[in-house]
C-alpha cells in the first residue's frame, strides 16, 4: 500500500525531526505522541466483527479487525489497543489487543461485569482503534476509526431453581416429583445474586438428618430415569459437612466418589442452607432457637441499661418484642455480651457480620419482630395501646387510650374511670391485630382471656416487653 507507506513516511519525518534518538533502547514501551495527535490513513481501518458469545474456555476473542497494511522498510504496525465504551456511557476502557484483534477473554469479561454485571444478554461497545507505526524506539500513533462492538458475556452454569431432596421428606424420589423445599432467591437475577438459601424443619430432631440439593434438571432425571448421578453432592465426602455455616463444595454426584449426601445431626430442629451457584460452594447452620433473644442500641444506652428481651414466639426462629426506641440498636443472643450480635445487612436485614448498627427509626415504641431463619426484622410503630372492655354503657366501643412514659417505660393512664364492674383488655392501635388480657401479672397476646376489673377509678401502668413478660397494675383511688 503506497498511500499508507507516503502517510506513515510523512508522519514519522515529522515526529522523528524533533525526537529521534539513536540510544533510545526501551524497544518495550517507546515513545509516542498522546491519541490527540494521532493520525489517520485512508484505507487504513478497523472493520467491526460480528456478535460474539464468551465461552469459560477460550483465552482470547476477537473484536475488530484491521485492513492490511505495507510499511515503509523497518517499521512495523504494534501495540493495538481498543477503547471501549459502555452504550449510553462516557467513560471508555482501553482494553489491549494483537494485530488481529484478539483480546483477552477475562479482560472482556470483566469489562462487561464492570458496566453491566455477569447477566448474559448481549452488550454493546462503540470502539476506538488505535496501533502504532513503530521503529527504533519511536512511535507514532494511528487512529484506525471505530466499531461498534456487540457480546455476551461467559454463561455461569446457573440454574432458576433448587431444591432440598430428602430432608424432612423421607421418600426422595416423592421430594424430588413434588419439588416442594424450594430455594429462596433474591429479585436480582440469578447471575448477579448467585446466592440461594432454605430453612427447613427437622421432621424427627432424634434422629440425623440426610438431603441432597438439586435443580430441575436433577429432579427430572430422577423422574423420568430414575437416574440419581445430576444430584447436587458435597466434595467432603458423605455426610461430611460442617453445620456451622463453614462453606464446603459442591458438585454433580456424577464427579464425585461417592452419594457426598449432606447431613444434620440429632438434636437439630431447623437446618439452614445456603448456596452460591456461581463458587459452587454451600453452607449449613443448625438452628436451634433461644427462648429470648435481645436488643441494645441508644434506648439502652448502649448497656448502661438492661437489654430488651424479644421472646420466640414460633419454633421456626421469629421473635417478637416491644421497646422504645430513639436511636441505632443491634440485635444479640445473649443478655449480657455482644459475641455473636447481628448487625445491619441492608434494609429490613440482619447478620453477624460486623457490620453497622441498624438504622434509627423515628423515635417513639415499637412492635420489633425479628426472623432468624430468614434473617430479617421490622418495626411496626406503636402510636397508642388502650382499654377496652365492658366497664361502659357502649361495652366494647370505646377505647380509654394510654400514654407512653419512657421514664418509667410504661404506658399509663391516670384517673381511668371504669363505670361498671365488667371485662377488659389491652389493645395496640385500636385494632384487634395484637391485644392482651390472661392475668394482670402476666399479660399474653396468645388469646388471652378478658380480665374482670371493679368498677371503680384506677392509675393504670402497662408494661410491654415481651411474650411472658408483658403486665399491669391498677391502682384503684
């Protein structure tokens, strides 16, 4: 090519005037202009390639290609480099090339999850081509034009949906027809959020506990082929998990030496499970609930005061209390020392991962419910707790409100009028949702049964903590 030899001629006399150096010996890194002073050569150019589909096993792949070129005598075409911009983006990456074209698999493979995360939808780069004319030690930059550059990224081997086979389902085979123990998963697609996690009963906690983990395919092969080998297994061998959250591996059964069938021991109620799809990694918990559980935060002074209690209201791990609440708490399994405290995962979330506090709500009392198979809480806002009853003319319409005192910490009412010998009980927000009655020295919200007062006019003090430790008193005057 004539036309590309006379450019490059022109364009090196003109740099090489004012820079050459016959003792330039980094042959590695030479010297060249910035991009602004590059130039360009008719027929010189990149031409885009078509789509292309990552693949786990190649090192390279194509994303442009350059047109030929006949240089002048000792000057050869090197460093090529693409700068790579997201589509609607403004930012570029230059991402190094060869001659052909080809770059690095993983560097594009990054690039993608950078500006778009790991789903496997096809992308769009627009790209700007640059090589060097190089000779001596000295360079001058060309502008080979751009492209517009289309792929997607490596495909993790990622299923929608997993399963517990076996477990507290005895019939595998019936577990893995019915599919019924499913995974829960995050709204984040699967690629970007690989984690997938159960918590399920034990069905006979004096016994060990044996399952299996698989997805729709596993479950097919097991129904249609009574072909057990897709099963999800661990690595450690049968049996040989830890059940402390340490993380293990897993595979297909067909790879590994033997069933690598999970297992819970004796005396476990709840088993928890996570996945991650993506490391192919796993993680059991035994979960064995505390009656209460505790909150410490700025209510408490951070210790100077006693730790609210929040008792176990369901086998399952959700627990329930009632605080006031003015600032960021945490939430602890032990009354008395932070070992083991879960602390803010995100909204609405918890983990013992060391985290921050968990945020301050407005102040004021709340309903605190807290669920440690799924590791989440919420706050509903008390805004007012009252009597109700048949001590009025109206029986059961109408509500004598209390008011919160967060110095004594109860809700009280002073000069509460009950103009009849009748019924009564507490209840929250003026709805039937959470009510109390059962025995003034140990309120219950379990359906607890009205309480018979004395007419009379009475100092009423409320005191909510939580299940078993909720009263009263009514002074009368």
């Amino acid at each position: 090519m004539k036309k590309l030899s006379i450019y490059i001629m022109l364009a090196l006399t003109g740099l090489f005037m004012g820079s050459c150096s016959e003792d330039y010996t980094d042959w590695a890194n030479p010297q060249s202009n910035p991009q602004e002073d590059a130039i360009t050569i008719p027929g010189f150019t990149a031409t885009a390639v078509a789509a292309q589909t990552l693949t786990a096993d190649a090192a390279t792949v194509p994303v442009f290609t350059l047109s030929t070129a006949t240089l002048p005598e000792g000057y050869t075409l090197a460093n090529a480099r693409v700068a790579l911009t997201p589509q609607g983006a403004t930012t570029a990456t230059e991402v190094s090339a060869t001659m052909e074209g080809l770059a690095s698999k993983d560097n594009i493979q990054s690039l993608i999850e950078a500006a778009y995360g790991k789903n496997p939808v096809a992308r769009t780069f627009s790209g700007h081509v640059y090589v060097n004319a190089v000779k001596s030690g000295q360079a001058v930059l060309i502008d080979a034009g751009t492209v517009n550059y289309t792929v997607t990224a490596v495909t993790p081997d990622i299923a929608n949906a997993y399963y517990i086979i076996g477990g507290p389902n005895s019939d595998w085979a019936a577990s893995a027809a019915s599919r019924s123990l499913k995974f829960t998963h995050s709204e984040t697609n699967i690629y970007d959020d690989p984690v997938f996690t159960i918590v399920f009963p034990i069905a006979d906690a004096s016994k060990d506990c044996w399952f299996a983990i698989a997805d729709d395919k596993a479950c097919d092969a097991i129904v249609n082929s009574d072909d057990w080998t897709q099963l999800f297994g661990i690595k450690e061998g049968n049996g040989q998990n830890a059940t402390d959250g340490t993380a293990g591996q897993l595979d297909r059964r067909a790879k590994l030496t033997d069933d690598g069938s999970l297992k819970v021991p004796a005396g476990t109620k709840y088993a928890r499970v996570e996945i991650n799809m993506l490391e192919s990694t796993y993680k059991v918990t035994a979960l064995n609930f505390a009656e209460y559980i505790y909150e410490r935060g700025a209510n408490t002074s951070w210790g100077d005061k006693a730790a609210c209690p929040l008792a176990l209201v369901s086998e399952d791990g959700k627990y329930q209390g009632f605080m006031y609440l003015n600032g960021e708490f945490k939430f602890m399994p032990n009354s008395n020392n932070w070992e083991g405290d879960w602390e803010n995962n995100g909204e609405g979330k918890i983990a013992d991962n060391g985290g921050s506090n968990c945020p301050a709500p407005e102040t004021g009392f709340y309903a605190v419910n807290v669920d440690l198979t799924a590791m989440t809480y919420s706050l509903d806002k008390v805004s007012v707790v009252s009597l109700i009853g048949d001590f009025s003319d109206d029986g059961w319409k109408t509500d004598i409100d209390l008011a919160y005192n967060p110095t004594s910490g109860a809700w009280e009412g002073d000069g509460v009028v009950l103009a009849k010998t009748g019924d009564l009980k507490f209840r929250m927000n003026h709805d039937w949702k959470t009510s109390w009655g059962g025995t003034l020295d140990k309120l219950t919200s379990n359906n607890g049964a009205n309480i018979n007062v004395e007419a009379g006019t009475y100092d009423v003090k409320l005191y909510l903590s939580c299940e078993g430790k909720h009263y009263a008193t009514l002074t009368k005057k």
